[in-house]
C-alpha cells in the first residue's frame, strides 16, 4: 500500500480534533454492522445474527455478490453521515463501482430507509434473514446498486458512467453535493476518463458539487489497474490538471484512514462552500480547484486475509467471494464463521436483531438520510414543465408540400422559450439542452437568445453565446450529453439531448441501460415518475451532407425496438409543426425514451399545426390529399385501394409524395393511398406495445390485402421486425436505409438506398393489385430518369432541377 | 494563442542548425501546394490552376468539407515527409479529425501514391480538376479520410478513435512510427481520453511508438474546447501523469511553427529510438516518458482572416467552409481567388500541372511514403495464421446432452497454442487476445501458460501472469480494446476481442465503423484483404450469474444484423466443439465481422469435433436423434413433421432438447423434428446475405407450411426480420430474451424471458398440427411445473434438481 502525500495527511491532522475518539468508535461499530450486512447478503440464507455456529446449511447454494469494493463504499458511506449530521448538505451518494450493491443496501437498511421503503425487511431478526435471503437470489433484489435500492441514481452495472451522473445530478442543485465513488478499474473506460473534465463545466454560483472519490484498491476483475500501479504525483497530476484538488488518504488500519477521511472530507466540503459562497457573492474564479480524495485501502478490507494459503485481501482475489467452499468444505466454512464474528455482531445488534441505538443515532434526519433524499428519487421533486403554446413556433403551411423550412428551427424557438420560463433567480433552472458541440448544426440556436454555451473560461471576442454561466451543454461528448441528461432528469429536472443521428450509437448502450433503469423503476411504488428522457436524432443518414458514410447510421432505431415496450417511443416526425407537437407530447411525458427523428436541412412542409397535432395523436394517418382512391378511375370490386404507400420520415414522405404525384399523373385512374405513420411503435401489434394499432385501426389504414409501398427512415427490416403477427405482413415491401451511402447530393443518397421516387413508383408498379395501362410507359421514365440522374449529377454536382425544385403540385 | 513554454522551445532551437533556410523554404512551399489543393478540392469544379480568372462557374454548386483542421494537418504531414527521408522510419499517419480529408489526399497526392493507386487522378493539369471535382461528389470521394484515401487505417468520422488505432497498429510492429493528430475537440470524447494511457501498455522492447500530436486550435465545431482554454500547464500535467513527456510548438508565424516542429519531431524521434534500444539491450525503464507534441495553431491557418468583417481565421467559423457566398457573390469571389493565388500556384505547379520537381523530391521513396506504407494497407503485411489441428482440443461427447463443460475454455486452449505458433524472436508476434480484465472469468485463462497480462509495471507477488512483455491485452474499457484489435488487424496481425455480451454495445458505434470501413475496402482492389474482426461474446444474458438486468443485453446481435452482408456474420455454436469449429473458421477468414455468441458457463455438449465442424459447415441442421420423425406415430400424408421445434444458442439449444424429450416422453406419436441453427445469417433469403440458405434449403429444414417454435439466444424479433421473405414466416413462433431478467438462477432467467421447456411444449402443443391425445395432460404438466419452480426458487434459492440435473435421455 503506498502512502498518501504527506501534505495531504498533514492537512487533514490539523482538523482531528473535531473528531473524537469516542465518535471514531462509534464509525467504527456502524462500518462493522455494514460489512457485516454485507458478508451475511452473499453467503446466509439462515442464521442470520449468528445467534448459533455456523453450519454449511446456514449457506446459500449460489454465492453470487462481489465482496471486494463493500468495504470501502461502506465507510465512505458512515463518514457522509457524519458530515451529513454536522453540515445538514444533502448528499446523494453514487457508487461507481455498483456491484458494492450490499454495502449500499447494509447502509441503507442501518439508517432505515430501506425497512421504510420495503417494510417486510424489517429492522428485526426476521428482516435480517429477509434482508440476507433476498440478495441475488430469485424473486429478490438483484447484485447492484440497481434502482431498487433506496438512494440510488445509478446502477453501476455497466461501469463507466459515475461521474457524469454525479455532474448531471449536480447541475442547478445549488445546495446538494454529489459524493462520488470512481473504481480505479471503471476508471480505465472511455467515458470515465472523459467525465472528470466537470471543472470546466460546473458553475458555482448555482451548480451544486461533485466530490469525486477515486477509490483505488488496486484491482479490477483479476488485474491490477493502471492507477493502482501510478504514483501519488501522477495520479495528482491526473487530477490536478482538469480542475481538481486531490487530498488522499491511504492505509490499511482502519483508525488511521477513518480519521484521515474524516478530515480530507470535512476539508473538502469546507472548500466546497467556501468556492461556492465566493462565487455566489460575485466573485469569478473560474479555476478554484474542485476538492476530490482519492483513496487507497486494501480490497476486501477487513475480510478473509490468506485462504488456502493464498493472499486474499488487499488482492484481485477479493473481488467477488473470497471463500468459494463454504457450502461443503469446513476450513472454508470455519473461516466465514470467524470472518463474521470478527465484526461482533452481538455488539452491534439488539436482542431483537435492530441496530444498537448508539449506532442508529449515526444516521441523519428523514430526507437528509442518503438512501431518503429525494435527489435520488428525482419523480418528488418534479414538478411538470410549463410549456408556452405551440401557436408562435408553428410554420405557415399555405398548402402541403410547397414551402421549405428548416424543421427543427421552430422547436429551437419552443427550446429557447421553455428555457427563458424555467430559469430561477440564482441563474440556475430546471430544463437543459445537451449536444455534442451542434446546437448551432442543427438549428437549434434560438435557445442562444435566452442562454448561453456553458465553459469555465473567459469568452474571447470571436467566441459566440459562451459563458461560465450558459447553460446549453456543449461538449464533443456523447456519453456526457447523455449521461449528464439521464442524471438531471433522474434528479427530478427536464431537458433534451440532440445529436447527429449517426453518433447517438457512441451512447447506445446508456441508452440501454437508461431504458432498464426505467422499466424496473416503474415496478416500484416508491419512487415517483421522471420526465422521459428524449433524444433528437438529427443530420441524420440522409442529409448529413458535409459528411460520409461514417456519419450515415439510423441503428438508434434498432438498439431501442427490442426494449421494454413500456418505456421506448419513436417519433418521425415528416415537418417542423409535426415535430413541435411531438416534441410537446414528449417533453410532458415521464418514465419513457423519445426517439425523435428529424432532419435539420431545408425540407418540404405538409401539415399545419391543427392537422400536425392531429396526424400526431393518430400515430398514423391516410394523406388522402396526395392518394387517388377518391378520384375515379377504374372499379375495384372491393372498393379497396390497387396500392399503398406508406411513409415515415421526413425524406421517406417526400420520395413517397414525389411518387406518388408521379402515378396520379401518369396513371390517374389507380387507386392509390397514401399513409404517414410517425408513431413508429404503432405497427406492433396492440399486445406487444401501449402504441400498438389495434389490428381494426391497423387494417383500416393498411387494408387487409393490398400491398404497402413503404418508404422508411431506417433500416428496412426494422420494419418487417415490427409487423410480425400482422395481417398478411408478406405484402409490406420496405425500402429504406441500406448502408449505401458516401458524401454525396441528397437524391444521390436516396437513389443509392433504392428509396427514390422513381425506385418507389417502379415498385409501386410492380405490387399494384391491377396492372395499369400507361404502366411501361411510366416504368420506362423512371429508369430514364435514374440513368439520366447518374449522369447529370457526376457532370453538374448537384441534383437534377426537377428533383432538387420539385414541390407538391398534386 | 498562448505561447508554448519556454523550455520546449529552447530545446527545440538547440537542433535548429540540421534544418536549412533552403529546406524550410522548401517545405513552406510542399505546404502552400498541399493547402491550395485542399481548397481545390473543397471549392473548384473547373480552372483548377487558376491559369484565368476565376468565376463563378468554375465554383462548385455544393461546397462540402472542412477546412479548418486542414492546414495543421498538411503542415504535420511535409514534417513527417523530412523525418522520414532523414531516418528512413516507417510511418503511419493518423488524422484524429479525419475531416481533414482534403489534407490528407493533397499530401498523398502530392508525394505521387495518389495518382499510383487511382491513374485517372494524374500528375497533371487534368488530374488536379480530377482531383477537385471528385472530392465531396456523387460518384467521387468522400469528405473525410476513409478508406479510399491511401496510408489512411483510420476515417476520424466518428471522432475518438485516433490514439486506439495508433495504439493498435503499434503493437508488435517494432520499427513502426504512428503519428498520431488528436483534435482538441475529438479530445473531449470518451474514448480519446481514455486511450492516452498507451504508456502503461506500450512495451518497448518489441512494440513500436506512438507519437500522438495534440492539434490545440481551439476549437470543435462552434465552441472553444476545453483544452483550447487551459493553460499548457494544465495539459502538460495531463499528458505527463499517463507516461508522456509532452512538447509545446505553437504560433501562427509559419516559419517560426515550421521550425519549432521540425526540432520537435527530430527530438522525439531521436528520444523514441533511445527508449527502444535501451529496452531492446536489456534495460527495463517502465516509465520512459514517450515523447508527445503539442501544437497550438490557429484554426483555418493561412485562410481568410475576416469575412464580411468578422474574424474567421483563428477561430470556429473556420471549420467548414469559410466562404459560402462564392457562387454568387462577387467580393466572396475575389476573396477566395486571393486566398488561393496567395498560395503562388505557378510556382508550384510545372506548366503541364504537374508538381514541381524541387517539392516532388521531397517525398520518400517507395513504400516508405505515408499513403504508400504496407503498415497501412495491412493484408499486404499479413500472413495467414498458422493454426494447430483441432483434434486436440475437442471435448470428448461420448452421447448428445449427457456431460458439462465450460464451452469457452477448449477455445482457451486453442487460442494459447495459437499464442505459441505465432510468436517470434523479439518477444513479439501476430495474434492478440483483447479482453476487457475478463479473460479468466470468460474461462479462456489456457493462454497465460504461454504469456500474461501486458503492464507497464512491476509484478508484485499476489499478481497472477503479469509482466510488461506480456501480451494479453486486459484494459477496463471495451472502446480500447475493440479499437486496439481493429488497427492490430488492419495493419495485417490477427486477433480476438472477448467481452462481456451486454457490454459488447458500449462499443458497438465502433463495430459498426469498423463493418463500414471492410465494405468498403472491399471494393477498392488496391487494398488487400485483411484478418476478420472476431468478437467472442460470452458471459451472455442467460447466464450472467452475479450480476443483473444491467449485464442482460444481447443487442449488439440487432446492431449487425442490418449492416453490410458482405461483412457480417453472425455465430451461434451450441458447444464447446462447434465453438472451435466456428473459432477456426472466423480465425482463418478475412474481411468479415464475426460476431461469435457462447456462454462460458458449465454446459450440456453435443457433438463431437467431427460432427460439430459439419453442422458448422451446414449452418443449421436437424438432430434427428433428437426428434420423433422417424418413429411411427400416427400417420401425417404429407410426411411432414407435426411441429418443428428449432434453436440457435447454448442455452436455448438445452431448453429445446429439454422441452423435445418431454414431447418424445408424453405424446410419442407426434412427429417433432429439432433443427438447431448456428449461422443466423443462414435465415436470410439468399439474395440478401451470401450465407442466405437457398428457399429450397430453407424449406427442406423447416418445411413448407409447419409450426416452428424457435428458442433464440437473442430477441425473439430479431428472427423475424430476417424472416422476411420466407415461405410462410407467420408460422415461426420465436421465444427469447425479452427484457425480463434479474440477479437469479439460470432456469430463472428462461422462466422469465418465458423461453423454459415447459413454455416451448406448450407452445408446442398449442401450434402443433395434428393435437396429441395426453397434450393436455402434458400441458397440465408443464403449468404445474412452472408454479412449482416459482415456489422452489424462491425457498431454496437454487432450481429444481429435475432442471438443474437434467441430461439428455432421449
Ligand atoms: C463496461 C463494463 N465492462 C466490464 C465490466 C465487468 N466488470 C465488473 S466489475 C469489474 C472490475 C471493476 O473494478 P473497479 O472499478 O476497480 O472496482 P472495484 O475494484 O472497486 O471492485 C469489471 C471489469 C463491467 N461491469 N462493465
Ligand atoms: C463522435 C462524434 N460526435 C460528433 C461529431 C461531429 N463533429 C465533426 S467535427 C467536430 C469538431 C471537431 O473538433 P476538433 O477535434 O477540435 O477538430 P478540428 O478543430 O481540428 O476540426 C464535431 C463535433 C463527430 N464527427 N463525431
Ligand atoms: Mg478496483
Ligand atoms: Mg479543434
């Protein structure tokens, strides 16, 4: 084990005095009923207290758990307390390394949070046992500091995202401080080591703090990390040069390093307020140096230290069950029974199996226990966004097809306003727009009008809307935008993530794991509906025209249809009134993920607000101003149209539009039905989705037999995936994005993909029910056509005029 | 701009008297050509010397690229030019913002690889318009370095993957030099600052360097970056605390810069190969500190400085396109030709086009010129691998179904023979594993018998196979280890990358980068075709014991699914045996992206080696030992089965086998036939996937219009997507995992995700053709069963002994 910094011990010794001797006991006992806890959740299925030996019976069959990382999330977790005791700062504890989840249930359960929030687990022998017997095991609670567990922001299964949540938590939380455990092995992933750069992010003046707490005990799974083999100067140096002021505390004697973290955290929170009353009384120092400790203790402190002779603690060994034969091997056995009752849990426990009161008094009041704030329980203190009416965003719309807007610039207008009314006096608010550096990009800079891109740093003269107290996120950083969002949002506040459609994959898997979060949290009771968490997927593979194939990718769509039909909705929104209304509909929503497709380049406009909000509500609607069926041509026995063409997206409606003007003209007299869908979910069948048609409503629009033309903004299986368990789902003809794509013209991209006007008219052709008679005639145009686009657009480098002016004439 | 320290100048300045007046004046000019052919590129359709004045028309319609990152590109790329022809070094050449395309293909144009690998694009006056009129075209070259620009091994279209591609391509390739551009932006990323821990990685003794040039301009997209605005302390402590010995040359003074980084690069060079030899003669310094640059120059440098008087150059609005009104507006117009003739092209160009003889000898000869070096066209560098037979590591299966094993660890064994036969006299060698810390616990430990983990540090006793010339690759970070393994790859080694399945899609944007580039390389004939990427997803959702929900997510399956075919396949081998089998095959392949899906937990095993590699080769096939077809029962006129019961997947193979021996045990007589199926791509119609079975093939397994219960490893409509266009795939009913899962048992999981024997029989019984006459006691059966698990679980904390033992008994 190395030491700290001698400086950093010698710093905290001046302040010990504060902590006495009979309080560092106190921790003591409470650490030792928390590890306790910890030991008996992954092994005891009986005997919980120990009131008699042990025997292998006492053991459950599967020992499934990670001992390592408990110890040291447990005493972290006693200090907090005691800080929280004296200070009265609400904290929210994030334990990076969540597979500690018993040490965060122990410490949750000795405040009594968890006996409040789940009463069967009582604070008795009997809720002992329960407490032991649920863990890891069927129909219990699951390994992690999953959201079951009280207090709890983030999971830490799938490691990488502590910091950014404790910053997202932190955002426009002037009071609250986020103390934040980082595994040295997390702290090997990409996203960690992009999150520590919140310095340059945090606004004292009305950000609350993020305390990072480095926990180096050395290990990941079974080898050593690259920071638990640096010395005290790198890591500082690490640390030191993103905004940070590192103190460490190190050791293996628990005396030692409790009152060495005692100190290092009652000088970090002094710091703390200290930074944030400086800059709250107008001063702007824009480098204070944010404290973070980094701690070095022993894996598996406390916990077996040789078995079968081989080292354990303070090695990779302890990770997850140092003690594998409990069940059947009694040296194996022996040494459990002696590992637990090293910790006394007569001393720690009544009669009846409740914590001692001494130790019960070490926990904080009501909702300033951890496992109780409502920080970490964010639905309680939510209050609905209070959104202006839809009337001053909306486009002018003289008639569909003919007019071209930037569709997401209105919903930058809506953006800008929702800021303007939530913004609180201190500066702070309750809604945030995160981007990877492309709110300009994507034509969302009407929010500049209100607020600002938000740097730690003096803006120059050349820069644009930059400020230490902007409030728009704009870091070249997916996995931050989206992790920092999921946090503010699980805090309790609103807010929108946008992004180039391409690269929402870089954070596909938070989106996954966000999703999960969801789904389960809805199973409890306790806690209280989040706003939803809503991506805008823009330049997306269709015109993202400065770019190549590297930035053409619509694969979001496919990471989220597989998930939790309760929680994932995806929007395509053809215009900008249609993305107004649904991004209304979204930004009031709670516990869901919004996909909201929609392209930031000039595009034709259909729907005016009134029939947008309408087409929206339906999901899907007939466009029977751009179908034929009305018209009369020939007789169809069934009255049913001769084809339909679906579209969703933006580009898909208008190649659908192009087309379907291209048949009215050229083949008039077939019966031909238009349909726009942009609830993308409601092609499911009713059973598998809350959005799902109804097979009437789905027939109804889609008939029972006519063949469907579709145009779609994805991949076109994604489509056929959705409409298993359809009526005749064989007729669906999807076209869509296939992985044909370069830095090309925007009809270039579509002709590529086969979803062009004249590709959609030629299959169209194809499937129709009757064969119409000018049919060759138009089928010989449209591969005219085509071949005439290869050649004209390598000759001119840019569309061919009645494809890049087209407009609906109907 | 802030000043570089001093330090670093001075340092610089000591070396200045090997670099001429002339040879400065000479690469300002290589400099000024390379510029002004990237503003070719980005603006001109005709007039491309500016042998007239210019006009609007000779502008190009769209003007699509990124200027900004160019200049500093260019000025990197005519350094590395001299060093190279000073030290005869290889180098590869990556460019972190790949936007930069135009640099990079000016600078392999110019040095003649260009016009080598693409004729038409000729050293004269046609082939610079060709040059201009392709970039950013339909029909022409994308915007960014892909992989149509030669010595290009990197795109920077997705931003974060720079140093991780150096990093790979380094590894085991001694001589090999990776300059390596990290933008200030893409610095910001995740992944990017995660991978600057290359020192604690990176073995002098037998890989090569990495020389990573941070590119301070300031700026991302439209806001300052973070580093843009720390002091150098601040970024020299970051780079210092990982290992790096970081170097500042900054200015806007060409001459100056040019001077700086001439002395910069010499220095590093000279310190890189100091560092190599002592490592190679036997000394053992971990900590070298590995040379680093840091250049601060201005965005958009030698550009327009103010544009309608607002300042551009310098700052973020030289990103893209600094002049957008050229096609109309006059003043933009003399802009821009000022801007270009600036540049002095009739001193550059010869009369026929062709670069001038002076600037031409500046290149280096052959294959040591950066777009020409075989590093970065790895499959003219790669050899096949040389794998053992098999025989020696199959698992002995006396009969189907009847014994356990780990199914990973026999692949272990191979892999660790694979290590053996690969590895060559300096320590070094062609195959590596990459294994986010989890190698042992994915049970493939067999390969540290013959090395270890790779650390830059010292081993201490409790450490298990660690050294710093190991060459297990076990980083926490799934981007690092993907990114590593794609550049080991496509500078012509082999490997695989075993990751946790869920976390598998923390990395997936980089799977589906990597299957875009193979794509398109295929379709270059000058690139030679190299090792596929095999990714081993193991620790899969069924069966990821001590963890939960967040470690249950088989979605990187849907990611691929859509992409290229050409490219992607996906695996599913039920045992140990057809792992290998599968294994061998992916291992031998090039170009493809196999995705290979196997539990590492005790499982039933099958088949034998030889049976195994022929259902591997059929791709799917019926086990009829399994099924009831050939036994009398009632009799069906169509001698087809009554129910086809099929499977893909470890544990829905069991399940299926399970559920097939119930219906062989209670309704004999009804025909059941079980189809296991290990080449999902096999499911896809012919025409869609060149895996695609024949309908003939398709029809032959599953029949023409009987039930299909599918038991799949991942979601069930995953399946039928690829359905699509199949005879009759209404009558495919696909159990798998559907979101549903916890910390449980195993048969608890296929409980949840309703995919359990019991569930596949009764929706057997239910689908069946003819109805059986015990169905309904069976059925009875079944539901019992279930409510009898529900009970036993939760007592005994363990599964049923009729599930947790059951074998096959036929
Ligand atoms: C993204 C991701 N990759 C891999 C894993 C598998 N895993 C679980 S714990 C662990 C090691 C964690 O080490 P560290 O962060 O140091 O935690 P501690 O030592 O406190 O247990 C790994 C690799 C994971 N949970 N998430
Ligand atoms: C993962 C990802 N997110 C977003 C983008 C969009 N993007 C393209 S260039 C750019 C800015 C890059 O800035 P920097 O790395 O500093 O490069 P330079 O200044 O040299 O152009 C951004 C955000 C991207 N290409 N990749
Ligand atoms: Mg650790
Ligand atoms: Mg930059």
């Amino acid at each position: 084990m190395r030491q700290g910094r001698s400086m950093a011990m010698r710093e905290g010794t001046a302040e010990l005095t504060e902590y006495s001797a009979d309080d560092l006991e106190l921790d003591l006992r409470w650490w030792a009923a928390a590890n306790y806890l910890t030991v008996g959740q992954i092994y005891l299925r009986d005997n919980a207290l120990l009131r008699r030996p042990l025997q292998h019976s006492d053991v459950k069959p599967r020992l499934l758990g990670h001992w390592g990382t408990s110890p040291g999330l447990s005493a972290l977790y006693v200090q907090l307390n005691r800080l929280i005791r004296r200070t009265g700062t609400p904290c929210v504890y994030i334990a990076g390394p969540g597979h500690g989840g018993p040490a965060l249930v122990a410490g949750t359960y000795l405040e009594g949070t968890y006996s409040e929030v789940y009463p069967a687990v009582s604070q008795d022998a009997e809720g002992v046992l329960r407490l032991f017997r649920q863990f890891s095991s069927p129909g219990g609670i699951p390994s992690h500091v999953s959201v079951q567990t009280p207090g709890s922001i983030h999971e830490g299964g799938e490691l990488g995202y502590a910091l950014v949540h404790a910053a997202g938590a932190a955002f426009d939380s002037p009071d609250l401080l986020v103390a934040c455990v980082v595994g040295d092995g997390e702290a090997e992933t990409g996203p960690l080591s992009g999150s520590w750069k919140i310095p340059a992010f945090l606004d004292a003046r009305r950000d609350g703090a993020v305390l990072p707490v480095l926990h180096l005990n050395g290990y990941k799974i079974s080898s050593p990390t690259v920071w638990g083999r640096s010395s005290d100067d790198e890591v500082a140096g690490y640390l030191t040069s993103q905004g940070w002021a590192p103190v460490f505390v190190a050791g293996d004697d628990p005396r030692q390093v409790f009152r060495d973290l005692e100190a290092a955290l009652r000088t970090a929170h002094d710091r703390i307020r200290e930074i944030q009353a400086a800059a709250r009384h107008g001063g702007e120092d824009l480098r204070p140096g944010w404290p973070a400790i980094v701690l070095r203790t022993p894996k598996g402190w406390t916990g077996p230290d040789e078995v079968d002779g081989v080292q354990v603690q303070g090695t990779f060994r302890a990770h997850q069950v140092p003690l594998s034969g409990v069940q059947t091997d009694d040296a194996h056995l022996a040494l459990l029974e002696d590992w637990m009752r090293s910790y006394s849990p007569e001393t720690l426990f009544t009669d009846d199996g409740a914590l001692v009161p001494e130790l019960a008094a070490l926990a904080p009041d009501g909702d300033l226990r951890m496992g109780a704030t409502p920080y970490a329980n964010g639905g309680r203190r939510r209050t609905p966004l209070d959104l202006p009416p839809l009337e001053t965003y909306a486009v002018d719309v003289p008639s569909p097809g003919t007019t071209f807007h930037q569709t997401t610039h209105p919903l930058g207008e809506l953006l800008r306003d929702v800021y303007a009314r939530t913004t609180t006096a201190d500066g702070g608010g309750t809604f945030r727009l995160f981007c990877p550096d492309e709110t300009a990009s994507n034509r969302l800079q009407a929010v500049f009008e209100v607020t600002d891109r938000c740097l730690q740093a003096e803006a120059l003269p050349t820069d644009e809307h930059l400020s230490p107290h902007g409030r728009v996120m704009e870091v070249l950083s997916e996995h931050l935008c989206q992790g920092w969002l999921e946090a503010y949002l699980l805090s309790g506040r609103h807010g929108v993530f946008a992004t180039y459609e391409a690269f929402a994959m870089v954070s596909a898997s938070m989106v996954i794991q966000h999703v999960k979060w969801l789904q389960h949290a809805a199973t409890l009771p306790w806690r209280a509906p989040v706003s939803s968490l809503t991506i805008l997927l823009t330049s997306t593979c269709w015109r993202n025209d400065h770019n190549g194939f590297s930035h053409q990718g619509p694969g979001l769509l496919d990471t989220v249809i597989p998930l939790s039909p309760d929680v994932v909705r995806v929007w395509l929104p053809p215009d900008a009134n249609t993305l107004l209304s649904v991004a209304d509909h979204c930004l009031r929503s709670t516990d869901h993920v919004n996909l909201l497709i929609a392209d930031k380049q000039p595009h034709l406009q259909y729907l005016t607000l009134e029939e947008a909000a309408a087409h929206a509500a339906a999901g899907a609607s007939v466009w029977s101003w751009a179908g034929t069926e009305g018209e009369d041509g020939g007789v169809d026995v069934r009255g049913e149209p001769d084809i339909v063409l679906a579209s969703a997206g933006d580009v898909p409606t208008m190649e659908t539009l192009a087309a379907a003007e291209l048949l009215r003209q050229w083949v008039p007299y077939l019966r031909v039905r238009v349909v726009n869908v942009i609830d993308l979910m409601a092609l499911l069948p009713q059973d598998d989705h809350p959005h799902g048609f109804s097979e009437d409503r789905f027939l109804e629009l889609f008939t029972r037999d006519t063949d469907v033309i579709v145009a779609f903004h994805g991949y076109p299986r994604a489509v056929h995936q959705l409409l298993h368990g359809r009526t005749n789902p064989g007729r669906f003809h999807v076209r869509g994005f296939e992985e044909q794509g370069t830095t090309t013209t925007p009809f270039d991209m579509v002709v590529l993909n086969r979803m062009s006007r004249y590709h959609l008219v030629l299959e169209a052709l194809r499937r129709s029910r009757r064969v119409p008679e000018r049919g060759e005639e138009l089928a010989r145009f449209c591969r005219d056509q085509l071949a005439r686009h290869a050649g004209y657009v390598r000759e001119h480098l840019e569309d061919m005029p009645e494809v890049r002016d087209w407009t609906w004439g109907g």
